[in-house]
C-alpha cells in the first residue's frame, strides 16, 4: 500500500494532447498470438504495466523467448513456438491479471508437462470456473488445488485434441478469448457453443481481429457459436494502438471540467469497443470529433444523466460514474452486473466511494444509479483496483480535497497514470 495522493483541482480547462499507452488487452492477446506463432514476430507500441508484465513472465516461464523491458521502450520481440510449448513444467504466476489467468491456462494446455497457475490474492477471488470446464470438457487434466473454480490450479498438459465445447458467455469475455487464441493449436481446433448472452462483445471482436493479424481465421457458426479450424499463426510486425479504457479518464477530464483532450492513434479504425464511451459523453452534452487518427472530446461543463447499457464497455463504468455526479439529472447504467466480479465488486466499489464523497447513489443487480449533487472532498478507497483509483482521480481534477488512497495500484496497466494526468495542468502553447 502506497501513502494516499491528493489530486489537486485545475486551475483552467484543459487543452491538451495526452499520449496515452498501449492497449493492455491487445498487448496481451499479440503476445499469445506471437508466442503460438513460427518465427518472430515484432510487437510495437505494447504496454509495459503490470498486467503485461505477468503475461511475459508466464509466456518466459513455457519456454517462450521474449525480448523486451519497460526500460527499453514500447518495442517488443517474441520467438514463437510454432504451438509447441518448450517447457515441461514451470510455475504460472498471473499476478492481479484476469487476461493472463484466463489466456495462459489453454496455453499450457498446449504442452506436455506440468504446470501450475496462481496469481494474487484478489485474482484468487475471481472467477475461473466456466474456464476450467471448457478445459475438462475437452479431457485436459486439471486439478483444483484451492476453492473450486478459482486459482490455484494445476494444468497436467498432454496437448489438447480440441472438438465441440459449450461454453457461458455471462460471466467474462476472457474465457472465450483465451480458448479462441489457444484452438488452432488444437489437433481438431475447436467449436464453441456459447450456452448464454456474451458480454463485453466486442472484445471477443478484437480478440478475432489480433488472430486475424497473425493470420487465423474465426468463423461464425450457428446459434452465436465460433469455430477456429487447426492452423498456425505466422509471425508479424504488429502495431499495438493506444488503450481506449484508459483515454476514457481523459476524455472524461474534458467532459467534467469544461475543456478539450485530444488522444492521438485512437480513430475511426480503433478495435477497441470502449472507445464508444465518446458516443456516450456526447448524449451527456460533450463534443466529440473524431477523424482517422484521433479522438478529441470537448467539454461544457453542461451535462445531463442518461440511461445506458454498459455491458460491451463494462470497464468504462466507473469512469461513467464519476461523470455522472456533475450532471444535472440521475445516471443509470445498466447491463453490468458482472463487474461484481472484477477486480474489485465495481458496483459497490463505485456506489460507496460516491457517497463518501457526498454523492447520493445506489447499487442494483444489473448496475447503479447515481443522482446528480456536489462532491466534496475525501479520501477515496480503491480497493487493488485500478479503474477507481483513475475514475475518481477525475473528480478530483474539479473538486478540492479528494485523495487516492493506494495510488501505486495504477501500475496495473498505467504507471504513469497521475504524471501523464497532471499533463492536463499545463497551458495551450501560445500563438
């Protein structure tokens, strides 16, 4: 735990142009893609944090070679294995990442050996079940070594046939990304039956699109099932945009506090589902323009609540959240309830820290609502979870005396969240 910060208001709207690091979801899914590739491949503009940092250390653990470092820039090199995993055993250690956990699972799958999985003691707490089945079901040998359904486990890997599997969708998108990327390694690649609703759709969209880049195709099967047919992935020169949940702060910043941010390699081609959060900061009353290589929303100060589903930008909802205290009439956000499972429960992660910054809200089975006021200050929880600590450093850039308790928990997926935020302090250049 890290001493609180106080994140001081500023003293004029903002006009800035915020470099924003690469997309932590797409970092992740190139690095499975390339380590499962023939040859090597190139990853450029990847996210260094702490989320890609486990996904490396596990990949290095399987054997895979990885070049790289925060240290060395956003360049990235992996030798892929051709889907043959080198390592016969090797400890997995996920850290805080949900991505790594459910993606790093069917990996080692891939091999023959042995291999346990754990993580943190809050990545101990989500969930893993659906995951775990699906792997059962294809007669891989895994032994719960903890709660059921959860990590730790431990993967006695002896390659994967592959075939039909049925698989829920409503509890993460994660599960079936990871199953997808791990398939054409598979002796008979595989098709999934999703037996429920899919949440968090389109990063299963992006998922398909980084395979696609590395030369696998996803095929649309009946009833919103997905087949990967047995293929390998060709090593490549991929380009990782910048990270559509994290601009969401900034793009909020201008929204709250009456001014403009522009983030540069987030356009009209952007793969990423939560750059539609901009769609809805402009039904709330923010401008928003976006071309081919850029996003820029400009703020009011004028915002009104809307009622909105969330579920296929979930990880923008406490973002949404904070948002919504400077309106003039009630938020609700529905179609979430699913978050309850994430890092932290971020609807009643979110619903509290509102109202001990004076902010009346409340919590339902599928979302919140939170009615319109004036915050104060406080000292803001956040729980290990990234996603408050950055959504609720946005109150502070307009209201005097919130503080961040635990601000190192950013380093996640941002570690240099609060210098880049303090980025929206300095003055337009003159002309």
């Amino acid at each position: 735990m890290s001493d609180a910060l106080e994140v001081r208001p500023l003293e004029r709207p903002p006009d800035a142009v915020v470099r924003v690091p690469g997309s932590k979801s797409i970092t992740n899914r190139a690095l499975v893609c390339a380590a499962l590739a023939e040859g090597t491949s190139v990853l450029a503009g990847a996210l260094w944090a702490d989320d890609t940092d486990a996904m490396v250390g596990c990949l290095r653990s399987l054997g895979i070679g990885v070049t790289g470092d925060a240290a060395s820039g956003d360049r990235i090199e992996v030798a892929g294995c051709g889907g043959a995993i080198p390592a016969t055993t090797a400890g997995l250690h996920v850290g805080l990442s949900g991505t790594t956990a459910r993606f790093i699972a069917p990996v080692a799958a891939l091999g023959h050996g042995t291999f346990s999985v754990d993580g943190a003691e809050p990545m101990r707490r989500r969930p893993m079940g659906p995951l775990l089945d699906a792997l059962r079901s294809l007669h891989v040998d895994v032994e719960q070594t903890a709660a059921p359904g959860h990590l730790p486990f431990v993967v006695h890997a002896a390659g994967v046939e592959g075939g039909a599997v049925a698989l829920s969708g409503d509890v993460s998108s994660q599960f079936l990304s990871g199953l997808l990327m791990a398939a054409p390694c598979f002796t008979k690649g595989i098709d999934i039956e999703l037996t429920t609703g899919l949440v968090s759709r389109p990063y299963v969209r992006m998922t398909r699109s980084v395979m696609a880049a590395f030369g696998v195709t996803v095929d649309d099967l009946a009833a919103d099932g997905l087949a990967v047919a047995p293929s390998r992935y060709r090593a490549t020169t991929f380009t990782i945009e910048p990270d559509a949940s994290t601009a969401s702060y900034f793009f909020a910043a201008a929204a709250v506090c009456g001014g403009r941010v522009r983030v540069d390699g987030l356009g009209t081609g952007s793969v990423q589902g939560d750059l539609a959060f901009v769609d809805v900061l402009s039904r709330m009353g923010a401008t928003v323009e976006t071309s081919s290589s850029s996003t820029t929303v400009t703020g009011t100060r004028q915002l009104q609540g809307v009622t909105v589903d969330l579920r296929d930008l979930s990880d923008t909802v406490p973002t949404l959240a904070v948002v919504a205290a400077f309106a003039t009439t009630p938020t609700t956000i529905n179609g979430v309830g699913f978050i309850r499972g994430k890092e932290s429960d971020r609807i009643s992660a979110v619903v509290n820290e509102l109202q001990r910054c004076g902010i009346r809200a409340e919590g339902h089975d599928d979302g919140m609502t939170i009615h319109p006021g004036t915050p104060h200050g406080a000292t803001v929880e956040t729980y290990d979870d990234h996603r408050i600590a950055m959504a609720f450093s946005v109150a502070g850039l307009r209201t005097p005396g919130i503080s961040i308790a635990d601000p190192g928990c950013v380093a996640k997926t941002f570690p240099d969240f609060f210098a880049t935020l303090d980025q929206l302090r300095v003055p337009p250049p003159l002309h």
